[in-house]
C-alpha cells in the first residue's frame, strides 16, 4: 500500500509541474495536497512550524517571481499595465483556443492586442511588447520551476 501512497504523492508534484506550463492548473495547490496526503497517509511529525514557515516562504516567492518576470519582460520592451493584463488574459485562454502553441501565442497575442486596443502602441512597438511577455513567461516558468524543485526536495529532506 505504501508505493501506491507514494504514487499518488508524486503523481500530485508531476501535476503541479505542469501546472507552470499551463497556468490553470494551481502548481501549489498539488504540492500542497501531495504534502497533506504523506501526513494523511503516513504521518505530520516531519512537519514541524520550521517546515511550513520555509514552505509559506517559498510560496510567497512562486506568486512574486511569476508576477515580476512577466512584469519585467512587458516593461523591459516599453508596454505598459495594459500589455501585462493582455498577457496575462492570453496566457490563461492561450493554451484552450490553440492547444500546444497556445501557451506561447496567448499571451504574445494578449499583450500586443492589449496595445493596441488600450494604448493606441504602433503595431511594430506592440510586437516588441508581446515578445517581451513571451521572454517574461519563459523566465517566470524557470524561475518557478527551480523553486518548485526546491519546495519538493526540501520536503524528501524532512521526510525520508
């Protein structure tokens, strides 16, 4: 029974990963539950306030880098609060209008239709804008990723 505990356990992280590439699916959420299920299925005793004061921490940090990549990546090439809600808006309807392409195209599409439309940008400026918001996505998805490693092995850490 332990290796199908285990499984579900991992099955949750798995998910969580894809959870960055497609923004839907809440990442902390998963892990969280695969956290709650090893103390449903095994035990709390490793979790300790140490444990989920570092967790909360690195959590905060999930939120703050994935808004400030995309923040970044929109300013860096001129846009504007506009171009960061048109990304944004691209990068949750992207992946369900164009499966696969979508998470890229979304919120290039997102950002440069978001110029255009609130700003009046020129059409080549907007498209600067929106493959800023492509660098800002990928940079955020890297930068999750590496703390979302780190979440996960902090946790084999206290419980294996």
């Amino acid at each position: 029974m332990e290796i199908v505990y285990w499984s579900i356990i991992v099955i949750l992280f798995i998910i969580g990963f894809v959870g960055l590439i497609y923004p839907i699916i809440p990442s902390v959420l998963f892990l969280l539950a695969g956290y709650l299920l090893y103390g449903v299925f095994f035990s709390f005793e490793p979790f300790g306030w140490f444990f989920w004061l570092i967790q909360g921490f690195l959590i905060i940090l999930l939120f703050i880098a994935d808004y400030i990549a995309n923040m970044i990546g929109i300013q860096k090439y001129g846009g504007s609060k506009a171009g960061i809600w048109g990304s944004t808006i691209g990068l949750i309807v992207g992946p369900f209008v164009i499966p696969f392409l979508g998470i890229l195209l979304g919120p290039f599409i997102g950002a440069v239709a978001a110029e255009l439309l609130v700003n009046k940008t020129s059409f080549k400026d907007s498209l600067k804008i929106g493959f800023g918001s492509v660098i800002g996505f990928i940079s955020s998805v890297i930068t999750k990723t590496i703390i979302q490693i780190l979440m996960i092995v902090y946790f084999f850490l206290i419980v294996l």
